[in-house]
C-alpha cells in the first residue's frame, strides 16, 4: 500500500449524482436532528419541559427519535462491551472461567426486575439531572443486548478455523492485526444475527424504561414509551393508537436503513468460498453503493480504518505466545481462592441485604408460590404458541415463495415492542370484567411468540428436499407424517426459538401482570407482579427477593428443560 | 418373476413434457416429447449428461412431480401423486436422521398400515437381505455412505414394489464402495432374490449403465429427449474388459458427443442477439488449460479418444463432456463422433507461456463468444467505460431459464477475467475497463 492517497479519491470518474443528494439529506436532516434533542439531555430535571411528556402527536416525531437515539447508544455501548469482554474471554483463560459463566446467567435473568436499582445508582451520579435518568434507560436496553452478543462473539473466537489461525501465525501477523483481519471479520455474521436479535428485544425495555417509577416519586422520559404511558393514565386511546403508529414507523426505519443492509453486508465475511444463492441487496444498500460523493466518504473512512487495523501494535506481553508456557499452578490457585472469596462475599451481601429488611423466610416461600404461578403461564403460553405456530410455520416454511415474505414480516413483528399494545388488551379487559389472573397472561408472550414462528418457519424451510420426496414417495401421512417426519425436523430450531420466546415472557411477566387504565388497576398473581409491586412501593428488599427467585426459576427452566433437549435436539435430530 | 403371462407393460410414458412457466419469453422446456415402455423383469438405465431431464422424468414416473403434458401410465391406470408399488432410492440416501436403521426400513410399511408383527419381520428379511444385520438400532449418522445407501435400497425393497426407482444410487459414493453395491445388487436382482418385478435407474456414468441394465436410453440435453435407446445384449455377471462391452461404451460416448441438430427456438430473434445468448458452460479456465496441456502431450498427441481420456483423467464422462464442449465453442478443440481433438490454436495455447495464453483465449473469445464480445464493446463504447451486468443478465433471460442466464453470465465474467478483456466488481455487480492495460480510450 504505497500510495498515499485512497483510490476512491484519485479516481476522476466519481462526480456526485442523483443518488447523493437523496443520501446526503438523509445524513444531514439526521444530523440536525441530533443537534436538536442532545442539548435536553443535560437539563435540570426540576425543569418542566424537560421531562413533561405531552399528548399532542406533533410532538411524536421528537419522541420517537429520542427514544430510537436511547437505543443507539445502548448499541453502542454493548458493542464496545462485546469488543472487551468477549476477546477477553477467549484469551484468557482465566478470565474465561469467570466471564463465560456470568455472561450466561446474565442472558437469562429478569432485566426489567433491575430497572429500579440501576435507576437509583445513576440518579445518584448525576443527581438532579435528566441524563441520570437517561443512563438509566440506556442501560436498561445495554443489559438487554450485550450479554448475547458478547456471548456470540466469544463463540466465534473460540472457534476460528485452525487454518487461518495457522495462516495468520505463519504471517507473523501481530495481535492486533489478527484481531482485525482475522478475529473480528470471523465473528461478523454471529454478531449482527445476534445484534439483530438484540434490537428487537431492545425496543421492549426503552419503552418500558421511559416510565420508572421509584417508591413515591415517578418519572418520566421523553419518548414513545412514556407517551404511551401518560396516555394510559389520561385515558386516551387515540394517543396509544398515535404512538403505535410511531413506533411502526420507526421499526420500518430501522429494519430498511439499518439492519437489512447491515445482514446483507455481513454475508460476504461468511465461510464459504463459493458464491452460493445470495439474496437481492437491500435498496439502502444498493443506494450507498451507487452514490459517488458518499461512497468516497465511505472509502475514505474505511481506508482509514483498515490502516489503524494494520498497525503493528502488539503487547509486550503477547510476545510470549510464540512458546506458550504452562500455566502457573501457583497463580492458578491464588486465581481461584480470590474467585471464590469474591464469590463468597457477594452472597453474604445479598442474603444480609434482604434479611436485615424484615424479610424472613415467610416472604421466600411466598415468593416462590408465586414464581410457580407465572412458571405455569410461561408453561401454558409456550404450548399454545407451539400449537398455533408450529402448524402455521410448517406450511409457510414447505411453500418457498410464501417464507419469504412472512419471514420478513415475523421478523418485523418481533421488533415491535408489545408493550405498546397492552393498553388495548387492558380496556378489553375492563370492559368485560376479565378474571385478570388470565387474560393479562398472553400479553407475556404478544412479543416473544414471534420468535417461535420464525424459527419453524426457517426449520421447515431448511427441511431438505430429498426427504420431503422420501417421505412422499413412501406415501407417509397424516399424524405419521407429523410425528416421523417434520416434527423431528423442526425440532432444534423449535427449541432454539421457544428458548428465546420463554426468556421474553419470563421478562415481559414484570410488565405484564399488573396493568393500569386511568384509575382502574389490573393485577394477577405472579412473580412479576410481586415484582413491580415492590418497585412501585419502594421497597428494595423484596425487589432483590423477587428477581433473584425469578433468576433461579429462569435459571432451572433453562437447565432442566431446554438445554437437555437442545443437545438432544443437535444430537439426535440434526443431519 | 417373468413377464410371459402379464402382456400389459408395468408402466407406459407417452408424450411427457415438462416445461416451466416463463413470464418474459417462452415456457423452458425440461423434457420433450419423452416416450417410454417399461416391461417386467428388465432392469432400464436414464443416461444423460446432468440438465438432460432424466432426473424430471424419474420423478415423474415416481408421481412426485406431475408433467405439463403426456400420460404416465402404471399398471394401466394414470398415475396422480405417489402410488403403490413405485419404491425410490435416492442419490443422497435420504434417510431421517432421528429414524434408526430399523425405523427407516419399517416408515414405508407403516404409512401402509401394516400390522407390528409384520412390519417387524418384513424389515428384518429387508436388512438381512441387503447385509445390514447388526445394524438395526444404529442411527444414519453412525454408518459409512455405502452401509446408508444399503439402508436406502432396504427402506425400498421392503415395501415390496413392482418398480423400483434409482436416482444415481452409487454416484455419492467413493470408486470402491460403489462397485461392491452394485455387483451385490446385480447379484441379488440375477439370482431373482429381489422382491420386484422391474428396475429403472438414472445414471451420468457410461459404464455403470452398461454394466448394469439391459436397456440404456440416452437423452439429450435441452430440452430433455430420448435421442438415442440401445439393448445391451451381455449376459451377467458383465466383464469391463471385454472388447464388446469396450466398444458399447464407445458408441455410447460417440452418442452423446454427436452434434446436436440447431434446436429450433419459440422466439425468432435477429441473429446477432441469439449468438450473445447462446448459453455457456461453466467450465474454470484452469481445467480447460489442464485439459489442453493433457491433450498435446503423448499418449494423445492433439487427439484423444473419450472413454480413454475419461479414464486416464479419472473423469466421468458429465464431467468431461462440458470441458470438451467448451473447447470446441472455443475453437481449441474440435468434439465429434467420441474424440476430442486440439485445433492450430489450441495447440498455440499448449505451448504458449501464460501472458501468451491469455492473449490466445483472449482472441478466442472475442471471435466465438458472442456474449464476451459484446460485453468488452459496450465498455469500449461508454464513456466511464463501466456497465452493469443487470442488462446483460435481463437480455439473457430474454431467451433462457434464469439458472442458465447466471450461469451463463458467470461463466462469461470468469472466462473474461481470465483473459483480461474486463474487470468485474461483484458488489456493484459492474464490469469495468479498471485494471485492464490494452483499454483504449473511447474516440
């Protein structure tokens, strides 16, 4: 790379077009944008228009594009969170033995039951200002992304393809440029699934986490969810319809500009070698691509960054991997017994903590009845959404030119945060004077079934070609069919999916057992209703009572259910 | 087991054609026109080179595909979907693999309804018969290729059908592994221990079609015909070595080399556009130079007979085949009556060095590849000397199956890359002049 200047620059052919001028008003209308709601940021929160939320829809659009920027910067902030941990993790032994168990309890643990402490914390670091409450909500979303990713990126780096590893070493290319030009792109596509995946759930808790509500005092931030909210206290149902509008037009955004070119362009660091069947590029993509004004940008901020990728940096320390050395047994041990001491200390806190606030043994078991209620529910709704959905995903997933258009669709509907639809569940109920200990239950699982149908409907698709002829050509049937056939064949990605659906619910039970329209409150008994209880009253004790029996429920579900039968399901079922 | 007191053949295939619905141009025809009796007690090859339709056809007699035209009759009566008595075995087994080896073999019997007792000893007499004993609760995933494709021939025979269907049974197996399935099933079907009347099987590979069947229909390729039917008349056990079954193997290849009469197109386009969209071969330039280079060395010396080329480049003759027919689009070779032969320019390239061979092919594709030509044209002509491969791909759709246009197209983008008549972006899905020395500046 002897030339000093980028291509893309000395290239005399690249005059701007048509398609810049689209592209740059789309930069710069963001921009300004941006310009526009940092500043509130740093608002006294005393000051009434910082955090009034007001129902009038022309202020909407400011509303949806906080709550999106809320979003992205907890992306951004678990990427760089993915970046150091899970690169981490995968060097370091020793910090692999921590890391690789904390980032799998994390995934499974109830975040929105963690809404209150975080929100105090980052109050206290910027007491009286709005951005301690919007860290707060930051976070909340960063705690609902980073965990999977890190943990997909971990996997990837734990699992480099011995051959380029051998390449890369052969080379004698230094850590920092293995990371960059081996490590990183090798993760890429594990990433932005997982990155994608993230979103959606993503967009669940910002709208949950713009009203927070700490023992006698409420608050509330700007944005599409605590609209919603203030709606539901006014009663106004045409607001709730208003901010559905805007959250699907802001979900369309995102999957268009976003993610869409984001998976497409992930596809080309994917294993294979030989140009298989690719599907069309997204128009975002194709618009970045043909613009020659933006692509020069583009090439410009790429050629810088391949040039700090290529950079000879390495650590002193990495020097002595050439040799690998056995490990210390003595720094082993000191490891270990610091580990366990760690470890030690952090349940004497927590089990002090609630103990020296009148909560005996009486409230544990209680608790626990009540983690078997929701347990139930999360039970009966999985099978419901089994039984609507696997049917449903196995004739969509048979019929190619339908799976790809619902495949699109479930994925956009599993982006779309429910919550905001729970207002119009609840005046249903209401109005019909609803047992609330059943029908507040499928709001648990409005956000969380899609992901049931879109992983059968990818299994069934998936589902090979010739033993769709065999089993035809053997005329096996009917319920035959069913039970030798495609049921085994859609068996792991059922799982895979009824994984994802039952940590959702398990998550949404916080939000969805107790619901509220004006004056009329709904409740149901449950762990997540404990939960929100105990937020609303301010009592701390039983929040951290509540959420560390949800996380052993969550926990023992996982382990006792659903991974024996995901490696029985990769063992038994897989080609 | 013989058919003297049943007149009436076991299947009757008149008139089949299978084409795909195109919007843009005409309908792509698979196969055309397919005629096909099928008696008792003969065992039938398909042989054709891969696109020649004999796979369609097999599903179609299977009743898993239904035909666009004709009349497929079995035992007499029309055949809509599935039917009883029609076993398939299939090139990459297709065994369920949460089934074990017992519960393949018995799936067939129990979409029949047959009672526990029964199932259980029909499949264990299946895989007794087909040596699979000890195998019975093994999963798919435990056996080798050949001890699956075994289970396949089982999960068939077990059924008990009059017809049993094979789409290249041996062609995912390795040399040895297949030769030993396939004297074992010649064993079993000469001994007459098989439970079926009649044996029809798809084949790419010359000799396992002689070896094995007592009547070969070889098809043409595009759209899929029956262009050629021979008897063979050995008796088995076959021997590959006896001239006579060296010399059907040879007429076989003179068959398939034969120059096929110009297909008459639906559409009439002006010339020079159908010449643009004469469809390519995807063959790398690498296997095409190797193929040169092999053939200008002794034993060929600038011509070779096919069966011994394939054999001595342990080629199969699907595979051979298009390299030939490349060349001879090329201009490097000539293909005809089963040898392949190097033309003045093709033995140029042979002893050319490798800017030299580019300029050879390069010319080569200028003068006889239409498509090439009219590509380097347009990127002369534009000013930015770029154009999107979209047009080129929409005019070859215009008069193909848009698996053939992409096809076609790549091969093209390969073939000219190779030669350094263009560079192609594949993001942007652009050709372009970038790169490329000898670009002249449009006037």
């Amino acid at each position: 790379m002897s030339r000093s200047l980028p291509s893309s620059l000395t290239s005399s052919r690249r005059l701007p077009n048509v398609w810049d001028v689209v592209a740059s008003a789309c930069v710069l209308a963001g921009i300004v944008a941006l310009v526009h709601v940092t500043p509130e940021t740093f608002q006294p929160i005393d000051a009434p228009e910082a955090v009034a939320v007001s129902l009038d829809p022309a202020n909407l659009p400011e509303y949806a594009l906080r709550t999106t920027l809320r979003m992205f910067a907890a992306l951004f902030a678990s990427l760089v969170f993915t970046f150091t941990v899970a690169p981490l993790a995968a060097k370091s032994r020793r910090a692999g033995l921590l890391i690789v168990p904390i980032l799998d309890i994390l995934q499974s643990v109830p975040i929105l039951g963690f809404l209150t402490f975080t929100t105090a914390f980052f109050m206290g670091l910027f007491p009286g200002k709005v951005a301690g409450l919007e860290l707060a909500a930051i976070f909340a979303v960063f705690t609902s992304q980073a965990w999977n990713m890190a943990f997909s990126m971990y996997q990837s780096l734990t699992t480099l393809p011995a051959d380029l590893v051998e390449a890369a070493r052969a080379f004698r290319l230094t850590p920092w440029q293995r990371f960059w030009r081996l490590e990183v792109p090798y993760s890429m596509p594990g990433l932005v699934w997982n990155m994608m995946l993230s979103m959606s759930g993503g967009w669940f808790f910002v709208v949950a986490s713009e009203a927070i509500t700490l023992g006698d005092k409420s608050w509330t931030l700007p944005g599409i969810g605590s609209y919603v909210s203030v709606a539901l206290d006014q009663r106004s149902m045409p607001s709730v319809w208003w901010a559905i509008l805007a959250m699907f037009i802001v979900i369309l955004a995102y999957d268009q500009l976003l993610f869409r070119p984001l998976v497409a362009w992930s596809a080309k660091f994917r294993m294979e070698l030989t140009a298989g069947a690719v599907a069309e590029d997204p128009w975002v993509l194709k618009l970045m691509r043909r613009t020659r004004v933006l692509s020069v940008i583009m090439d410009v901020i790429g050629d810088g960054l391949a040039t700090i990728a290529r950079l000879r940096l390495s650590l002193p320390m990495a020097k002595g991997e050439r040799h690998a050395q056995p490990p210390s047994k003595l720094a082993d041990l000191l490891f270990y017994v610091a580990a366990a001491l760690v470890a030690g200390w952090a349940v004497w806190l927590i089990v002090n903590y609630v103990a020296s606030n009148d909560v005996g043994l009486s409230d544990v078991g209680e608790v626990v009845v009540l983690g078997m209620f929701t347990m139930v529910r999360v039970i009966v709704l999985i099978a419901l959404a089994a039984l609507v959905w696997v049917p449903v995903g196995v004739w969509i997933g048979l019929r190619p030119e339908w799976a790809r258009r619902v495949q699109v669709v479930a994925q956009f509907a599993a982006a779309f945060p429910a919550n905001l639809f729970f207002p119009i569940f609840v005046i249903l109920i209401v109005k019909f004077h609803g047992n609330s200990d059943i029908w507040l239950t499928p709001l648990m699982i409005l956000g969380t079934q899609w992901y049931i149908l879109f992983n059968v409907i990818a299994g069934a698709s998936a589902f090979p070609g010739d033993l769709q002829e065999a089993a035809k050509n053997l005329q096996v049937r009917g319920w035959l069919w069913w039970r030798r056939v495609i049921l085994p064949g859609i068996f792991p990605y059922f799982v895979t999916g009824a994984i994802t659906a039952s940590g959702g619910s398990w998550n949404a039970s916080i939000v969805a057992e107790v619901a509220s329209w004006g004056d009329d409150k709904l409740q149901a008994h449950g762990l997540g209703a404990y939960i929100a209880q105990a937020t609303t009253d301010g009592n701390f004790a039983r929040v951290v009572l509540g959420v560390a029996v949800m996380s052993v429920f969550v926990l023992g579900f996982n382990r006792v259910l659903w991974r024996p039968l995901y490696a029985y399901a990769t063992r038994r079922l897989t080609l | 087991m013989d058919g003297t007191f049943s007149p009436a053949p076991l299947m009757q295939v008149t008139g089949c054609r299978q084409a795909y619905h195109k919007d843009s141009a005409a309908d792509l025809v698979v196969l055309d026109d397919v005629n096909l009796t099928l008696k008792v007690g003969e065992m039938v090859g398909l042989l054709g080179r891969s696109g020649s339709g004999k796979s369609t056809l097999l599903r179609i007699v299977a009743g898993l595909l239904k035909p666009t035209a004709g009349e497929v009759k079995w035992r007499g009566q029309q055949i809509d979907g599935p039917a009883d008595g029609i076993a398939m075995v299939f090139q990459s087994f297709a065994l369920f693999p949460w089934l074990t080896v017992r519960e393949n073999v018995e799936l067939g019997l129990e979409a029949l309804g047959i009672a526990k007792d029964e199932r259980e000893k029909r499949a264990e007499d299946a895989i007794d018969l087909i040596g699979l004993g000890g195998y019975e609760s093994a999963y798919p995933k435990e056996l080798s290729g050949g001890m699956r494709q075994r289970v396949g021939l089982a999960r068939a025979l077990v059924v008990h059908p009059d017809l049993l269907l094979m789409d290249e049974p041996f062609s995912a197996l390795d040399v040895l592994t297949a030769e030993t399935l396939r004297t074992d099933l010649i064993d079993l079907w000469s001994e007459q221990k098989l439970p079926i009347k009649s044996i029809m099987m798809v084949t790419h590979n010359i000799e396992e079609a002689v070896l094995m069947c007592d009547r070969i229909l070889v098809f043409s390729s595009n759209p899929g015909r029956v262009a050629h039917e021979l008897v063979v008349p050995f008796p088995h056990p076959r021997n590959r070595l006896d001239p006579a079954f060296r010399e059907l193997v040879d007429n076989i290849y003179a068959v398939m080399t034969r120059r096929p009469q110009k297909p008459a197109t639906s559409v009439q386009t002006p010339a020079a556009e159908a010449g643009v969209a004469t469809p390519l071969v995807s063959v790398s330039t690498n296997l095409l130079a190797g193929l040169i280079e092999a053939l200008a060395v002794p034993p060929y010396d600038g011509r070779a007979d096919l069966p011994a080329l394939a054999a001595g480049l342990q080629l199969e003759a699907d595979e051979l085949l298009p390299m030939g027919e490349a060349l001879q689009q090329l201009r490097l070779a000539d293909l005809a009556d089963g040898d392949l032969a190097l033309t003045d320019s093709g033995k140029k390239f042979a002893l050319a060095d490798t800017d030299g061979r580019k300029t050879i092919f390069a010319a080569a594709l200028r003068n006889h590849v239409p498509l090439v030509a009219a590509i380097r044209r347009t990127l002369d002509e534009r000013w930015n000397h770029r154009a999107s491969s979209v047009r080129f791909l929409d005019e070859l759709e215009d008069h193909m199956s848009p698996d053939y246009a992409e096809e076609t197209l790549r091969t093209a983008i390969m073939w000219g890359r190779y030669a350094e008549l263009y560079a192609y972006d594949e993001e942007a899905a652009q050709f372009s002049l970038e790169d490329i020395e000898d670009a002249k500046p449009a006037e």
